[in-house]
C-alpha cells in the first residue's frame, strides 16, 4: 500500500477570521467558498490518515494533487475522490491521469469533486475524460446567531472512545447498516472519527429512562465548527431528536468560541430542509463527477 501522509500545501488552509468576508446579503464569496472546501479536504486527510492507522486492509491512499488532494479511503468508504482540486491552479491532462491510474490501483472509480470556485476548466476536462455528473451535495454554514437552547428531555453526552461501540450501534441503527460491507465501513469511520475529531462523537438520550435515541458528530478546530454522523433511531424519529443534537453542537461551539459552525447534506434531501428550518444558509453546491470503466 503506498504510503499515506497528511501534508496539505500550505499551512494557511485554516483562516476562521477570513472565512466568511466579502459575503455581501448572504451571499458567499468566492474566498469564502475556497476556505471551507479547504477545511474540509484537511478534514478528510485527516481522517483518512486515521482509517489506515485503524485498518490497512482497506488499501487507504492519499496523496498530494496539483492544489488538492486525492483522498482514496479504499472500496466501500464514504470519501474516493479528489477534494479541493482547481480551486487555485488548473491541472492537465497529465494529473488526471495520474490521478485515474492511482484510483484503479485502490479499486475505486476516480471521482472529482467541483463547485462554484472551481475553475471553468476543470468541468470541461472531466466531462472530456469520460466522467459524469454524480450527484449534488449542499454546503451549509451556520452563523451562531440566536442559537436555541436544547431540550432538556433530550441529554446528549460526549463518548469518544470509551462510548465507541455505543455510538457504532446507534449509527448503524440510524443509518439502517444491515448488511456486514456497510456496518464495516460505518464502524471503521466512527473509530477514525472518534480519534481525530475534537470533541468527536456524542449519543443522544432520554433524559427520562437514558434509553439511547440517535448520535453525532462535532469537529471544532480554530475557531469553526463541522457537524456530521447524525441520525435517529428509527423508532424514535418524530420527538425532535435532530432537533436537539442540532442546538447541542451549535451551543457547543459557540461556548469554545466558533464563529461559524458548516456541514454538508445531499442537495434538496430532507437532511438539507432540517438544517435550513434550524438556521443554516446555503454556501455552494458540491457536484461529483465520477469517470466509468468503459
């Protein structure tokens, strides 16, 4: 397996102060479009980073693409394409092919992530190359204002590692994992997560009984927050369950401090409208393209 390494160029990547200026009525900028989609691919290196410390069976690769990265966590993961490429620099022909061969190496299908700060370019080279669009994810950033407190008959708890297996069972009941490929990949995420992540990981309870009702995830790094891994247990859906793992982190990161707290859903999913309804604005749309074997 080729050596994995964490470096992404320039150590600017993180710039909370910044991130949002020159948004004008709530409309994003393009250097606020950049700083986040940099966070992010920090984010995942890291993570992935984590996933081949945990098990390298899964054949996780990450390397270092003209100004993005390719982050191949390995066949069943949730991350197998290049983040954050095009943004500053276009690449050639040459990269992507590169990139292709590196992808097939790690049996995954290259994929490469766009959005409105990418440059013309790229689209135009991929859809050349054979890729095609494959499906649309929202950025969304929450700016901490008015941040409802949560319900108290709702207790989420912080379980980092010692709570793992807790947390594995609610996501994978949540996310309805029932087959063993998908619960793999669920627990080895959660595992990586749960090393890298800062606070990490959470399980929401009844405040009543302590019954355990869903679970999630907050990353907070100089001064930003990212929230993900949310969901409900099936037969406790409908009491306001995202609800209150929502204001739980957004009420966490405003007392480390956060200005802003971002997160991604599939564009136009009912994830998207949640988040939307609880006070999160739309920044850009992320559109995969993904290049066919044929």
């Amino acid at each position: 397996m080729p050596r994995l390494h964490g470096h992404v160029r320039a150590g600017h990547l993180r710039q909370p102060d910044r991130l949002l200026n020159g948004d004008t009525d709530g409309v994003p900028s393009l250097q606020s479009i950049v700083g986040i989609e940099r966070i992010w691919t920090e984010d995942a290196v890291q993570l992935a980073n984590a996933v081949a410390d945990l098990d390298p069976s899964w054949g996780t690769t990450v390397f270092d693409l003209v100004d993005g990265v390719a982050v191949l966590c390995g066949p069943g993961l949730y991350v197998n394409r290049a983040l954050g490429l095009g943004l500053d620099r276009d690449p050639s022909d040459q990269d992507l092919a590169h990139f292709e061969a590196r992808a097939l190496e790690v049996g995954v299908l290259p994929s490469v992530e766009v959005c409105e700060a990418t440059r013309p370019s790229l689209p135009t080279m991929l859809l050349s190359r054979g890729y095609a669009e494959d499906g649309r994810t929202s950025a969304l950033v929450h700016d901490l204002v008015d941040v409802p407190r949560p319900d108290p008959a709702v207790a989420v708890e912080l379980c980092g590692v010692d709570g793992l297996a807790a947390w594995q069972d609610a996501a994978a009941a949540g996310w309805g994992h029932e087959t063993v490929e998908r619960r793999r990949a669920s627990d080895v995420y959660a595992a990586a997560a749960a090393t890298v992540d800062d606070p990490g990981l959470m399980i929401a309870r009844s405040a009543a009984d302590g019954s355990v009702l869903g679970c999630a995830t907050l990353k907070i790094g100089n001064g930003i927050g990212t929230i993900g891994g949310m969901s409900t247990l099936p037969q406790e859906r409908g009491r306001g369950v995202q609800a209150a793992l929502i204001h739980h982190r957004l009420n966490l990161a405003t007392d480390a401090g956060c200005r802003y707290v971002t997160t991604s859903a599939e564009a136009g999913s009912a994830s998207e409208r949640n988040l939307l309804r609880h006070g999160f604005r739309l920044s850009h749309t992320k559109v995969e393209f993904t290049q066919s074997r044929g």
